[in-house]
C-alpha cells in the first residue's frame, strides 16, 4: 500500500479540548480489557458505568483456552489463576461430554472456571492500575460526534469530551442504539432459570435425580456451589422480559415440574434468567464511536463463550485504536476492527445456535445430538470442535501465504524462556530464526528478538501485539513493507 493511502489521526482542534482520549462505556470484563490495553500505549482513558457496585451474582464462567494465551501475553494469568479451578479442554459441544482429543500439546490445555465478579473485579483492578479512572453510577444518555472527537452525556447532565467512544455497555446496549446501528437476528425462543440457593435433599438423592433427568433434559443441573449450597440451572416457563428478576417460587414451580420435586430449595444467594436471543451488530464502527463484547452481539450462553468472545474483542481493538491515537497508525488499521471480528462473531453465533438445536428433546435433534456423540469420538471431529469453543482455530484473513499467516502463534519457547513473556508491554514482536533482520525506524513500536534455537519451523515471523502472525519470511525488503501495513509509517 502506498503511504499516501494513510492519514494519521490529526491533533484535535475543536472548541472544547478533549479530556479524554477514549471513554469506555461499560465496566464490564470487555471494558476493563479494552481500558488496560489502551493504557498500555498511555492514551487517556475513562470507564463510565452505569452500576454503582460491581456485580454480586457468583456465577462461574470459564476462560478458555485462547483467553489464557492472551492472559498470559499481557502477564495476567498467575494473577488470575489462583481464584480459578482448571478442567481439562475438550470441546463440550452441546453438553456432549468428550476427553480432548489425544495428542492436544497446548500450553494452557484446559478450561479455567471462575467467579464473573472475581474476574470483573482483577480486570478493573488492572486498569486501575494502568492509569485508567474509572466512574461508577454514570449512565451514557447521549453523545454528539464531529470530525475531532465526541461530546458524551451523562445522566446527571454532565458533558465530557473524547477523541473517541466504546461502547461496551452489554446487550442492551445504550450506545449502540444511540448510534443508530441495527441488531437484526432472532428474539429468544427459550429462557433458562439460573440461580444459587441450599437445598433441603440429601447431596446423593440430587445426584441420582439430575443424572435421570439429564438423560434427555440438558438444560437442567444442580451442582454444588459450597456447603450446602447448590448451582441451579432449571428451564422457565416460557419467554419473560429479561430484565424482570425471576423469584424463588419460579424455581420451585419449574423443579416440580421437570422432576416432580423441588428438592427443598430455599435462601437463595442470587437468581436470573437467561434467553437463547441471537444477535449481531450490522456495524462495529461510525466514525469515533465503536461497540465491543455483548454490545455487538449477544448468544445463548452454551459453550461458555461470551465473554470470551468480548475479552478477545478488547484484545483486538485495543492496539489499533492506541495507534490511531498515537499519529502512527492508518485509518485502514482502525477499520480491520470489524473486518476481522465480525466474522469471528458471526462464527460464534452460527456454533450457538448449532448447540441449542441439540438440546432440544425432539426426537429429530435427539438423532443428531447421538450421531454427532459418535462422530467426536473421531479425533478430527473433536479437536475441530474444541478450536471452535475456545478460539485457537480463528485465522485473520491477511491475504495469500502458510496456514500459519493469520493464526495466532502458541507460547513457543524461545532463549529467554516462553514467547508470551515478550509480549506483555503490548507491542508487536519480530521473531528472527536468521539473526540478521531488524526493524529500523519501527523499533518505537516493535520489539525484535533474535533467535536462532526458537521452536519455529519457518525463518521468521512478525507478531501483532494480539498475537497473530502478520508475516513470515527471511527477506528485510518484504518485512519493510508488512511492517508499514500494520505499524504505519518508521520514525525518523
């Protein structure tokens, strides 16, 4: 591409200065990834959240396998894992209960489950400390955006000034609609009762109950979630307004009715609902304002990808909106946002909707559900499914070259000990087997490694900061012009 293509983002000049450089609406795991990641190239960033406390629902949610690599990548996960309990991976689709496929050599091989408060909670801790302010119990009720940057409204009437905006502020997302950006896709069908509460039964007869009902419902579990005290995942009635809490009566209703007895479940901790509504974005970005995690697209929640999904969102836009704020990024880098993250969405959203047919208990899915519980005892079959679940299998669409151009490279080890500890300042990485490339004029931005023991069948490869695999080769003229693609302009 010829410089000319790209403009950097110009210094503002509107009346009113921007304070900030990106607000983040949302404080929410997407939010507080997306925050540390700008921090990370010191842009001025500000969280508003509409919530005054953090969320106090202890579900478990599960990092999987490509949110570990990135964890590992920024230096996070020996801070995260001891608040986790590790499973093995496997793919589990659609509850299907398989091992992992033989031979799987990952470094992070398994499945970390985690309180969603606790992870919210370490992910806003280090924005914090990156330097991002955060403020609570501030909704986003309006914005204005010109060519400089973005006027944002709060509830209580006051105006902030930004270069630019995030919304990732869930599915209902108020700058999304706001923005004017349709949601098209299919309203909920089925609603699920989640919640945690003691129960009154002893633990053998809860199990022996479940294990009969889960013959043929696998929307139903009680599991335990501490001293008598029990996970309960229980279908609803029918579709109901999400946001309309259900009650512990729901509860008792629907365990009589699926298993003819409610277990004596009473003092409950917390209790929602859940819908299977599947939706995406039309457009990921307008202008200065953009939308990540569930703002963009929301799915049921089989799988445990959601907010994997957002996280990875984070780790992607990130590095992109820093450089566009920093002058050394093209406009065309901004706009891969969507190019790339889209279709990763669209493939999530098309592997939900394929796992909730499955559970259906009509005799046709119930065919299928066993047919393809055969199927993954094929090694092919499940580890295809696995790279699905926990987005190891994503490859960027960066044009003609190896099956390894676009994909993401594992934490291969490297003379200084593991690659992912060369990656926690955010910067891209020139992996260098030939020991004689460099990166001249984009030494500000990308690190370079010479290393001719690295565990590495190809010469060389230039990471992004995300991790993906941006060029291979051995020759300095090709990398010259990658390294303009994806770092803009060398200094001078």
């Amino acid at each position: 591409m010829h410089p000319a293509q790209f403009t950097a983002d110009p210094p503002s000049t509107d009346r009113v200065p921007s304070t900030y450089d990106v607000i983040v609406a949302g404080c929410g795991p997407t939010g507080a990834m997306l925050a540390a990641e700008l921090r990370l190239h010191d842009v001025r960033v500000l969280i508003v959240e509409q919530e005054t406390e953090p969320a106090s629902a202890v579900r478990i949610v599960g990092l999987h396998i490509r949110s570990l690599e990135l964890m590992a990548m920024r230096g996070l996960l020996d801070r995260i894992l001891p608040h986790g309990r590790q499973r093995p991976a496997s793919a589990y689709f659609a509850a299907i209960p398989k091992p992992a496929p033989k031979g799987l050599d990952y470094r992070y091989a398994y499945l970390l489950g985690i309180p969603q408060p606790v992870i919210e909670r370490l992910l806003e801790e280090r924005a914090i400390e990156l330097g991002a302010q955060v403020r609570r119990g501030r909704a986003v009720v309006g914005f204005e955006q010109d060519d400089e940057g973005v006027t944002v409204e709060l509830a209580d009437g006051e105006q902030l000034r930004s270069r630019y905006l995030v919304g990732c502020d869930g599915g209902r997302s108020t700058v999304r609609k706001l923005l004017g950006v349709g949601f098209p896709g299919e309203p909920a069908r089925t609603e699920s009762l989640m919640g945690e509460m003691e129960v009154g039964v002893p633990q053998e007869e809860i199990a022996a109950k479940v294990a009969e009902i889960r013959e043929t419902h696998q929307r139903f579990w009680l599991r335990p979630a501490g001293v008598g005290v029990y996970s309960v995942l229980v279908p609803a009635a029918g579709v109901s307004d999400r946001a309309e809490p259900p009650t512990l009566d729901d509860f008792t209703r629907q365990l009589r009715a699926i298993a003819g007895t409610d277990f004596g479940v009473h003092s409950p901790r917390w209790l929602s609902r859940f819908g299977d509504a599947t939706r995406l974005a039309d457009r990921y970005r307008i202008g200065r304002v953009l939308l990540a995690g569930d703002a963009a697209h929301i799915h049921p929640p089989i799988g445990g990808q959601g907010l994997n999904l957002g996280v990875q969102d984070a780790f992607n836009l990130g590095w992109k909106l820093a450089a566009r704020i920093r002058g050394w990024a093209p406009e065309a880098l901004l706009d891969t946002y969507q190019a790339e993250r889209r279709p990763v969405a669209e493939a999530v959203l098309d592997n939900t909707r394929a796992q909730t047919e499955l559970l259906s208990t009509e005799p046709g899915a119930q065919a299928v559900r066993r047919l393809l519980t055969e199927l993954m005892d094929f090694d092919e079959v499940n580890l295809h499914l696995l790279e699905k679940i926990t987005a190891i299998g994503i490859r960027y669409d960066f044009g003609a070259g190896p099956d390894l151009l676009g994909r993401r490279l594992a934490d291969i080890d490297v003379k200084q000990g593991h690659l992912y500890g060369l990656l926690h300042h955010g910067r891209g990485l020139l992996l260098d087997r030939t020991e004689r490339l460099t990166v001249g004029g984009w030494s500000d931005r990308v690190d370079h490694l010479a290393d001719s023991t690295a565990a590495l069948d190809v010469p060389c490869v230039l990471l992004r900061p995300d991790g993906h695999v941006a060029w291979i080769g051995d020759d300095q003229r090709d990398l010259d012009d990658h390294l303009f693609r994806w770092f803009g302009s060398p200094a001078h």
